[in-house]
C-alpha cells in the first residue's frame, strides 16, 4: 500500500500551477506561488485561462543555461517567466526583471539562474506587452497626469515627473498604479476597449496586492513618499473605477434604481487610507521636500464648528438628532453625535468655497463611526453623503468624476421610502444633481450661497487646490514633536478591505 500524503492534494487550484505540476494554495485573486513569481494567475483573469488551455507543452531549461548578456537596446534576450499573453495583458515579469525576482545567483564568478519550467514566451507578444506598457506611461504623463491637479503649477511637476521618478527607483506598486489610473483614463475615453479593460483590471489587482505587501513590511524613510502617492493613486482609481459600474435601471427613477445600487464605501476606505499613510509617515513626509508642495496646497481648514449656527446651509441635516442619539447605544452616542457634526461641518466650508475640489476632504476626514453609520444605511448619513455628492457637481468636467453628482445622488436617494420625513432634506442634492447647466457656473440662487475664496492662514498666495484635498486637513497642522499620533489610529491594511479592481465590463 503506497505511504500516506503528508498533505492534502490540491483540485481546484490554477492552471499555471498545474501546469508546473507543484501544489497550489488556491489562494484568490491570485495564488501565492503566481504572487512569488510575479506572474499573471487565471483566478485574476479569465483570459489568462484561456491562454493556459491552449499553452505548448512546456520547454524546461537546464540548470546551467546562463541569462544572455543585455542587447544594447537594454532589453535582456532571455527567456521570460511569464506564460504568453496577448498584447492587451501586462506581463509582470518579461519586462521587470530585477534581481530580488529571480533565484539566487550561485558562487561561481559567472552568474547563472535556473528558469522555471514555464512556456516560452514569444517575442511578438513580449513586443506588445512592452508596446501597451510604454503606451499607458505615455498617457500618464502627457495627459492623465494633468488631471489630478487645478491650476497648480508646483503640483503638476509632483505628479508629472517626480511620480515617475519615484516609480523607477523600483517601487512595482507605484509603477502599477500609475499604469491602472492610465488605463483607466484610456478606458474612459473609448469604453470598448477590451485591451484596456483588461489592462485596467490587472494592474489595480497588482497595485492593491504589492501596495498591501509593502504595508505589511513597514513604512520607512525609504518608502514613506512613494507609498504615499501610491494611496493618493489608489483613492483615484477607487472613485474612477465608478464610472464603469453597469446600471441597467435608470438612476433618475428612484422605483427602480435601488435595486441595483451599491453604495460607494470604496470611496471611504481609499481616502481614509490616505489619511492613514499620512499620519503613519508624517514625521517623514512633512520634512520631503517633494511632497511638501503637494501638502502645502492644502487649504486651511478655517471650518466653521457650530454646524446649528445662523449661518450653517446644512445645519437642517442634524433635525431631531436627540432623538435617533436616544435609541442609540450608549457606548456609540457620543461618537455617532461627533461623526454628524463634523461631517455637516465639512459640507458647509465646502459648500462656501470657491475651489470646487475642496468637497473631496470629506471622504478622508470624517470619522469611522460616520462611515459605519452610511453603511448601516441609516438616513441621516446617507442624506449627509447626497449632499456630499452634490457639492461634486462643479467637477463633472472632469473626467474620473464624469457625471459623479447625478449617479450617486439619485443612487442614494433611491434608497428613501416613498413619503419619509427625509424627502425635504433631498430637496437640494437633488436639484444640484439634475442641474443641466454648465457645471462651474451654477447660480448663487440655485446653489444656495455666494462661494468665496477662504484667505490663507499665514497671509500668503493660496496654491490652488488638489485632487490631495481629501489628505486629512488637519494632519499638515501637526506639530513635529506630535508625530502621527495625533491623528486617529486606523489599521493600515483593515482601509483596504473593499477595495476592488474595476470591473471588467
């Protein structure tokens, strides 16, 4: 009778694993040994499976065979790690080969590694691979690069060029990130196009997972900036991605449109994430003289903290608050009272000031208790968030927030019954949302104040504002010898839960 297995024998694992005839560990969107090798995994991608069926029988290379010395175009003439994909399909390692991703070089003066018994790449498909990455960079910083900021000539070199220049230290999750948002901006530009679909979709799994895996081994000084940015990227991509989710219903009929929508929490926890990079590295960043420009572009916060004030637009949002803070938990009253002050307190400065993108320090400065109380979908937060969507209407010329006000408002207010008590507090997000004006020009009248330019705090020249505004406002504030504790504590990797790459179609 043949010996016992001293272990359980795997039947769903993937394709690439076995292939290679080794046990995989059926770990999802991507296995650990696919995450080892930097390879693609046909749990991220149906089209890598289709490849895998159709694969040769796999070439296996002797041990001794060295790598070709570099041709003089850079390029290395070596056979790939990574299984043949089509040209609309990253391929992580044919064109990122670095030394930490390839097995140990022995002792010999002559450096050899072995090569994973995987199919032979094709130069065809490596060409257009490397055609599709050099066209996403491109994109990135000629054009999408551009989107991120407003009028801020200091910010756009930070994400023009010293993103880049962050990326090509070797920072894989910054270099993925920018891809994603690219592709994304590409995507958004002509929907149909599956390459980019694609493209899209596997470099947001490979931000979120090599981002994830840096986290996990620290922040440094090394590290503090790129990661940074990275989390700034990943809160883009978080509100882009939106865009592509299919509503077969029509938003403007609230009798249909809660069927089918979900609630935005991705936006939740991408900006709060930001917030929490920040007030991890804060001892580092505050001092990097690249990102101060990004940090000092910040409006000061100047908010108004009486939201019931003669003066407070919004203040009708805490109506009867005394009596949902009765039915509540006594451990969760005082939290749930300060998570809604705050956030009307956020609306009403953003709701008065001139830049339009100062509406997005919400997502990010609002408290855990208020996002927990959207999505336990309870009136009041959910009428805050309408509002919140609302103020975004002055952006839906910009196209990672195309259309933003209209879909999320009419989402969100699909979810109020017919007759409730909460319809006249919709009056206004509603009226904003399905505004059909330009964008940038609705009337005081209609918007419900006369908008102005807050003063700097040191009296200087404001910079303009940032897609950063949804950097914690206060965490630029903080004293060198307060360090990040100051800032609440938020587990780093527990913000990245919900996070997901755009849908495929």
């Amino acid at each position: 009778m043949p010996p016992r297995r001293s272990h359980k024998k795997s039947r769903a694992g993937c394709r690439r694993c076995k292939n290679r005839k080794i046990k995989c560990d059926e770990v999802h969107p991507r296995c650990g040994n696919c995450s080892k090798h930097g390879v693609m995994c046909d749990f991220e991608s149906r089209q890598v499976l289709e490849e895998l069926h159709t694969l040769p029988t796999p070439v296996t290379r002797s041990p001794q065979a060295p790598v070709s010395a570099p041709t003089s175009s850079g390029s290395m003439t070596m056979t790939s790690t990574t299984a043949p994909s089509t040209a609309g399909i990253p391929s992580y390692d044919d064109h990122r080969i670095s030394p930490s991703r390839l097995s140990p070089p022995s002792t010999s003066s002559t450096p050899s590694l072995t090569l994973p018994s995987v199919p032979i790449i094709t130069s065809m498909t490596r060409q257009g691979d490397r055609l599709l990455e050099f066209q996403l960079w491109h994109q990135y910083i000629s054009s999408t690069s551009k989107t991120l900021v407003m009028n801020s000539p200091a910010s756009t070199d930070i994400w023009q060029k010293d993103v880049p220049r962050f990326a090509l230290e070797g920072r894989t999750y910054l270099i993925d990130a920018v891809l994603s948002v690219a592709a994304l901006h590409l995507r958004f530009k002509n929907p149909e196009d599956k390459v980019m679909i694609e493209a899209s979709h596997a470099y947001s799994a490979s931000t979120l997972a090599e981002y994830c895996r840096s986290l996990n081994k620290g922040i440094t000084a090394e590290n503090a900036d790129a990661l940074f940015l990275t989390s700034c990227l990943i809160a883009f991509q978080a509100t882009a991605s939106r865009l592509f989710i299919k509503e077969d219903s029509d938003l403007t009929d609230p009798s249909e449109s809660h069927r089918r929508y979900a609630l935005p929490l991705s936006w939740f926890h991408a900006f709060q994430g930001v917030k929490t990079i920040v007030a991890t590295s804060w001892q580092w960043i505050r001092n990097s003289a690249t990102l101060k420009v990004v940090i000092d572009s910040q409006p000061g916060s100047m908010l108004d903290l009486n939201p019931l004030g003669p003066e407070s637009f919004f203040g009708h949002l805490l109506d009867d608050l005394d009596e949902e803070l009765e039915q509540e938990d006594e451990s969760n009253r005082a939290a749930t009272n300060q998570g809604y002050f705050h956030a009307v307190c956020v609306l009403n400065w953003a709701h008065k000031n001139q830049y339009a993108p100062s509406a997005l320090a919400l997502p990010s400065t609002v408290s855990r208790r208020y996002v927990e109380l959207v999505e336990a979908k309870r009136p009041r937060a959910l009428a805050i968030l309408a509002c919140f969507f609302a103020l975004l209407k002055r952006m839906d010329n910009v196209w990672w927030l195309d259309d933003v006000a209209r879909r999320e408002v009419m989402g969100l207010v699909s979810l109020f019954e017919t007759g409730s008590k909460w319809w006249r507090h919709l009056e206004w997000p509603i009226r904003i949302a399905l505004w059909d004006g330009e964008a940038d020009a609705i009337p005081a009248d209609i918007w419900g104040v006369e908008r102005k330019e807050n003063p700097p705090a040191d009296g200087g020249v404001l910079s303009a504002e940032t897609i950063l505004n949804h950097i914690d406002l206060m965490a630029k504030m903080m004293d060198s010898t307060q360090g990040p504790q100051s800032i609440e504590s938020i587990p780093v990797v527990g913000d990245l839960d919900g996070l997901v790459p755009p849908p495929l179609d």
